[in-house]
C-alpha cells in the first residue's frame, strides 16, 4: 500500500496507509482523522480541508473552480489549500504529505 504523511491540528506528524481508489478525504476518515467531511465527498462543503505540501501541490490536478470556490470561503485558505474529496489517491501519490487545516 501507498503511504499518507498526515500532520493533524495538534501539529503530530502520523504516516497512515492509504487505499487507492479512495479519496484522500475517505482515507483520512477511515482512520479516524477529525475530517467532518459533511458532504460525503460531493464538494459542497469544506470540511475537508487541507494544505497539500507543496512538493506535493504541484503534481496534483488544478482545482476545479466549485472547490476554488468553496475554498476561498475558508478563513483559513493558504495556496496549497484543497479540499481532500477532490484528491482521488493513486500509487503515484505514495508519500503524499498534507496538514488538517484548522476548522472553519
């Protein structure tokens, strides 16, 4: 399995392993990460922001412009601000590194 770097709110640092396939919303979910994920993934909300490293923001596709939408609504929208619904997590993202942003 692929590899999930996730710092939380707390700023502790846990790898998790990832399913691909999943979102990286479902992944952080199903292992008990505070995403509240309200919409089950249907980019109306964002409950499941977070800051992708950078290194890592790049190589992900653009947003699109609902989740630009919804994620410049955020009080807390950095550049490397997704929503982690819109990041479908695939081998090529083995060691993908993210920060559980802080909630609205």
């Amino acid at each position: 399995m692929s590899k999930i770097i996730v710092t939380d709110r707390e700023g502790v640092t846990t790898t998790i392993e990832g399913d691909t396939g999943l979102s990286v919303m479902e992944n952080l979910r199903d292992n008990d990460f505070p995403i509240a994920a309200i919409c089950g993934g249907c980019c109306s909300c964002a409950t499941c922001h977070v800051y992708v490293e950078e290194s890592w923001f790049v190589k992900l596709p653009e947003r699109s412009e609902d989740e630009g939408e919804l994620l410049d609504g955020s009080g807390h929208m950095q550049p490397t601000s997704r929503l982690s619904c819109q990041i479908e997590f695939t081998d090529e993202l083995d060691g993908l590194a993210l920060t559980i942003a802080p909630e609205d």
